[in-house]
C-alpha cells in the first residue's frame, strides 16, 4: 500500500508555493503575520517584515491565508 499524501503537507506546499499571505495563530492566542518559506515535520518558517521566525508546529492552532484561501485550492482527496 503506498503511503497517502498529507493533506498539511498539500496545504503548506501550496502557500510557500503560491507566497500567499498568512496569518498563524498560537494556541495561546498569538496571532503571527507574513508568508510561509519553508516547513518540516516539526516547524514552519513564517518571512514577515521583522525577518524569519521557526514556529514549533505543536503551537500552532489555525493557518489562515489572508484572503480567506490559498490561491491555487487544494484539490481534495479522494
């Protein structure tokens, strides 16, 4: 059985991709601003204005695009 793509994965790779704006929220409550560079099993690199920072996965709550959805839509799986 071939492993199935991640559906994260499909989603991250299409907003470092398409360099769409984002707001990440923290499960405290933070909200971070900027496009997504890179991303791995455990972080994402978020570019905004102030530089790049490494936020650990397990403190992200919600990846929002800023227009509400990545430009190119995710197809879905099946």
């Amino acid at each position: 059985m071939t492993p199935r793509p991640s559906v994260q994965d499909d989603f991250l790779q299409t907003l470092v991709n398409d360099k769409t704006t984002v707001s990440v929220f923290l499960v405290s409550g933070i909200r971070l601003n900027g496009q997504l560079a890179a991303f791995d099993q455990f972080v994402v690199l978020l570019e905004s204005g102030t530089g790049v920072q490494l936020v650990f996965k397990h403190a992200i709550s919600t990846v929002l695009p800023v227009n509400g959805e990545p430009r190119h839509a995710v197809p879905a799986r099946r």
